[in-house]
C-alpha cells in the first residue's frame, strides 16, 4: 500500500476503553492517538468505574510501542512492530498546540480539541483520507458538523452487523419437516432415536441446535455433523412439553427446548436470551435445584450478575458479601419465591432450600482468579458484561461446573455496549459451534398478559 493510499485514523478515548487493542486492527494505516485521549485515559485509570481496568491496559499497550522510541520518532510515528507486513505507523498529536491554528473550537473541553486535530490534520495531509473513529454517536454527528469528511463508527470487533441476525439456536419448518427429507438412516442409541440427513437438508447447521416443524410433534436437536451427513438425536415436542424440573413444567415450546438444554449433563453452557418475562431465571433456577438437591449433581448453586455500578456501591452497603449482592440479585430472590410459593411456609421453605443447596450469592468483581468445582452457575443479566468478563467467568468453571448464561440485548444498561457488541452476542456466536453449549432464544411472554402486551406494545 502506497503512502496516498493509507489511511489516518484518529481514534477517540472511547475506542480504546471498548477495545484497548484496537490500534493493532489499523496494522495498515497510519494511527493518531491526540493527547487529549492519553489525558482522558489518565483520569479513567484510577476511577471505580469499570473501565478503570481497560484504560490500564490501554496505556500498557502504547508505552510498549513507545518504549525505545525518541519524542520525534514519536511525533513522526514509528511502526506496530518489525513485520514487513505492518505498513501502518502509531504517532501522537499534540493537540494542545492547535489552538491558534484550528478555529473550529475555541475552548478546551477534551472532544472539542479531538475534532481540532482531526481537522487539523484533514487540512494539513490532504488529499489523503483523515478518518475519525469513535463509538460516541453525538461526536459523530458534531464531526461533520464541524466539517470532518469521514467519520465511523468502530466495527472490527463485531461479529454480527446487525443483532436480528444473532443465532437464535433453533430453527422452525413450515409444514411437516420429513416432507422435505428424501433419504434418512434411523438407528437407536442408549435408547434414544437418532436421524442421520445429508447434511444439505439443513443450512448452517451446528451442533446443539434444536429443529422444530409447525405441522407434527417432531423435535430434535443436532446431535452430530460433518460436511457430508447431519445426526438428529429425536426429543418429541410432546415429551419436552411435559418434562419438570422443581414442579416446574414449560409453558411453551421454546421454555421445553431451554429445560432439555438445561436438564442435560452433558451440556456445559447453556445460553437462554429473551424478552423480559419469558422465563430465563425461572427455568434455570428449577434446573438448578432439581439437579442439586433431588439429583445431587452439584454441590453448590452459585448466582451472580453484573451491574453497572457494582464497583462504586457494594461497599456502602451493611452486610458481608452476600447480603450486600441482594438488593442486585432481588430477581433471583423473587424467582425462588415463586417456586415455594404454595408452601405452607414460604419463608422456611426458603431458608431450607438456601441451605440444602447451598445457594451462594457472589459479586462478579470478586469472581477473578477463583475455580469453581461441581456447581451450577447462574450469570444472570449478562447483556451488560463485555466480552472480556464473560471470559473471565467461564475460565473459572472447573470439572463437574455447569454454567447458565441469561440476559435481554433489548435492555443494556452499560453506556459502553450496544446488542451487537455486548459480551452476550459475542458468546452466543463463538460457542455455537462448541458441542459442550446450547442456545435458546425464548420467545413470547409467559409472566402475565400485562407484561406480554407492554413488550409487544411500549
């Protein structure tokens, strides 16, 4: 690539707090880092908010490029690294110093001074391309506002362009699925029926993936593929449909997939994503006692979630650890509620549970480092984790841990994270090809008619 040909990205303090690798995916362009965004990272580092983390690992990340270089060379920019392949270089403006030279701003507010250098350098290195990046939607619009030719957003890290894309882990036929097989090799193993398919019966299969038709009580899930042939191990609808957990028993097809998922040791994730009200915490927290207490698979339920200002709050509030994650994990609370409801007691019913399966409460921000053995883990909420925290979780699950991942993309509550960048999307696609996960994307609302018609409605 020519020097008119490459590019110059001037990133914004956001990009480096969602992505504190990001320059690496410019390797071919010339990067600009103003010093405004090192002085935005400065005051992050040492905040309780929970990119203090990512701002850190940022700033290591430029001072290992930077460590031999001379504040010319740095100004001038040198290269990523000593690969023939990397063309691009990494340099930092001086932003400061454009004061008399860009009139674009006249105070000093940090994304005012970001723009006076992008327009800056858009003035001083024409004809070449000076694009702004930044995941900050009112900085975009005030760069062209201002006269920035080419700003965008930061999208190599998705996965997916667009979240109705994300896989849903079933897929529904019209009509009656056999209609459409022309050949299929039947066979029983452990007692179960199994289907074998030339593989261009189903598009994109993987494996876990539930198939369902409209038309009969056939239901499966993908038990085996390869690039000539599919195996379907055979559920029925009918038998899902009627399968509890806790006395609990699926309100709708969508709830029995989630229970088979759940209720199945060989299955290490599970996946459930939905709208409020659709039965996530529930049907994880029936699946969890049920193997816990009746089948004495775990030795211990372990809940957790994560909220936005769990690193500022936890500590002002009375108790030890636990006590202090309730007011959090009052979802979880009102769930058990719900299944002892009809006991004479409720109260002791509860307490008795809690202690039977030994229900531990924990925060997420003290989960680092911990590896945790024969337990069912409950990740609830965790649309509002990033992709580096759900790792953070899921390397701590040992041998005979099962870990449930729940949340709705439709209510992110971290400013940092929209439904096709958060923790949860990235999850969902990397793990649909791992034999040890499933997914289920629950439809419709069973918690009340209020409830079904305010998400159809508001």
């Amino acid at each position: 690539m020519s020097d008119s040909e490459r590019k110059i990205f001037v990133l914004d303090t956001n990009i480096l707090l969602h992505e504190p690798h990001a320059i690496f995916s410019f390797h071919e362009h010339d990067v600009v880092i103003p010093m405004t965004v090192l002085e935005e990272l400065d005051r992050i580092k040492d905040s309780k908010r929970d990119v203090a983390r990512d701002a850190r690992v940022a700033i290591r990340t430029l001072e290992d490029i930077f460590r031999e270089a001379t504040p010319d060379q740095i100004s001038e920019g040198i290269r990523f690294n000593n690969d023939s392949h990397s063309t691009g270089t990494l340099s930092i403006l001086a932003d400061f110093e454009l004061q008399e030279t860009v009139k674009a701003f006249a105070d000093k507010a940090g994304d005012n001074r970001i723009l006076n250098a992008v327009i800056h350098l858009q003035n001083k290195r024409s004809p070449r391309e000076v694009v702004l990046v930044t995941k900050d939607i009112n900085m975009r619009l005030r760069a062209k506002g201002a006269g920035v030719r080419h700003v965008e957003d930061y999208r190599t890290d998705q996965l997916i362009d667009d979240v109705q894309y994300l896989t849903k882990g079933f897929v529904q036929y019209e009509g009656t699925f056999w209609d459409t097989i022309s050949e299929v090799n039947s066979i029983a193993l452990a007692g179960k029926a199994h289907h074998l398919i030339h593989q261009s019966h189903l598009e994109q299969a993987y494996i876990n993936q539930y198939i369902l038709d409209s038309d009969s009580d056939f239901a499966a899930r993908v038990s085996d593929l390869n690039s000539e042939s599919v195996t379907l191990k055979d559920l029925s609808r009918d038998k899902m449909m009627n399968r509890r957990a806790w006395d609990i028993k699926p309100k709708n097809i969508y709830q029995g997939m989630a229970m088979d998922a759940l209720m199945d040791p060989d299955i290490d994730l599970v996946i459930l994503t939905g709208a409020a009200g659709s039965g996530k915490t529930l049907l994880a927290m029936a699946a969890a006692l049920e193997q816990s207490v009746e089948m004495n698979m775990f030795d211990k339920i372990i809940v957790t979630r994560n909220t936005p200002d769990i690193g500022e709050s936890i500590g002002f509030l009375p108790g030890n650890e636990e006590e202090k994650m309730l007011p959090w994990l009052a979802a979880v609370t009102d769930t058990l509620e719900a299944l002892h409801k009809n006991d004479h007691c409720t109260e002791g019913s509860l307490r008795y549970i809690c202690d039977k399966a030994n229900i531990q409460f924990k925060s997420i921000n003290f989960m680092r480092g911990r590896s945790i053995q024969n337990a069912f883990v409950l990740l609830d909420e965790c649309q509002n984790l990033t992709a580096s925290q759900i790792k953070t979780i899921i390397t701590r699950c040992g041998e005979g841990t099962k870990i449930v991942c729940s949340g709705n993309l439709a209510q992110i509550d971290s400013p940092y994270l929209t439904p096709v960048t958060s923790g949860l999307t990235y999850m969902v696609e990397r793990f649909k090809h791992f034999e040890g996960s499933a997914n289920v994307h629950l439809n419709g609302v069973v918690r009340s008619r209020l409830a079904e018609f305010a998400e159809e409605n508001l």
